[in-house]
C-alpha cells in the first residue's frame, strides 16, 4: 500500500502499487475535495540518477507516527520540521508527531578544504532537538557524523554522509 499527497487539499490518497510497472501513469481521484490527477512512476534507476546525495541525506526512521522517509541534504541551510499546510521550509516530514515543531532544527552543510561538514542547530523547539541522546543548548551549533541520530519530538533521524544503503 502506497500513500500520495493530494495536489489540492494536501490529504492523504491511498493505493495498491504492486501491480503498476515502472513508466507507467495512474490517475488518482481525491474523495475529500474531488480532484482527479495523473501520476507518473518511475523506475528504480530513473528515482537513483535524479536525486543528488552529493552532501549526504537525512534518514527519518519509521515508527508508529510516520513512514521510513530519505531526505537529500544541500548545500547550505536545510530547515526540518513537521509538514504542514502553509509552513514552507525546505526539509518537511511527513508525520503526525505533535511534538515535533513546524520549524524544529537547521542541518548546516558547509563546504571547507573539500571536506563536507554537517552541524545541526535547533531552532527554538519546544522540546528540543538531541544529538546521540544529548540536547542541545540555545545556539548551539553541533557536528554530526555518518550515522549519528538526531531526535526531533519523537521522531528519529539517522545523518548519511553519501547515499542511504
């Protein structure tokens, strides 16, 4: 079972995908406003070589709120949060964790020496934003490496430096 968002109304539309093929187009009706739109699926290799791990990703590990997600990092500022209608920031999560905020931390990438590094900052969370399980004070910037787990509320982040497994 396959979960995609309405264009529209940003509600939740349902569907089986196992018996579409790769390239193949659908049209889904949404039952809560009404709209009916086409969408296209790709193969696995058309999903890999369009989508750039260049400055690593971020890996939003399932649990009871949302579904496994990949996050591709940029260069520069990536601000993560709660989706929500309205709230525009570049790193949206889709779940139903209240305690994690709209607006919840920034992943800084910089660029030095040819070396990438990672730094994460909350941005004034309610409660907080831990990494390895340690808070992090008010404008404090931290370096994170491969694999270290980042907590936002109640949902879990696991920081790759290059492309998930």
């Amino acid at each position: 079972m396959r979960k995609i968002r309405c264009p529209k109304c940003d509600q939740f539309i349902r569907f089986e995908e196992s018996r579409i093929e790769p390239g193949a187009s659908l049209i889904l009706h949404c039952d809560s406003c009404g709209k009916s739109f086409s969408v296209r699926f790709k193969s696995k290799e058309e999903k890999k070589e369009e989508v750039d791990y260049t400055y690593g990703c971020i890996i939003v590990v399932e649990n009871v709120f949302c579904e496994k997600q990949i996050i591709p990092l940029q260069l520069g500022e990536n601000m993560f949060g709660r989706r929500c209608p309205g709230t525009v920031i570049s790193c949206p999560i889709d779940t139903g964790d209240r305690s994690m905020d709209r607006m919840h931390c920034i992943v800084h990438v910089e660029e030095k020496e040819g070396k990438i590094i990672h730094k994460v900052e909350d941005y004034d969370s309610l409660v907080g934003t831990f990494v390895m399980n340690e808070i992090l004070q008010k404008k404090e910037k931290r370096i994170v490496n491969d694999s270290e787990i980042i907590t936002l509320g109640a949902t879990t982040l696991i920081l790759k430096t290059g492309a998930p497994d």
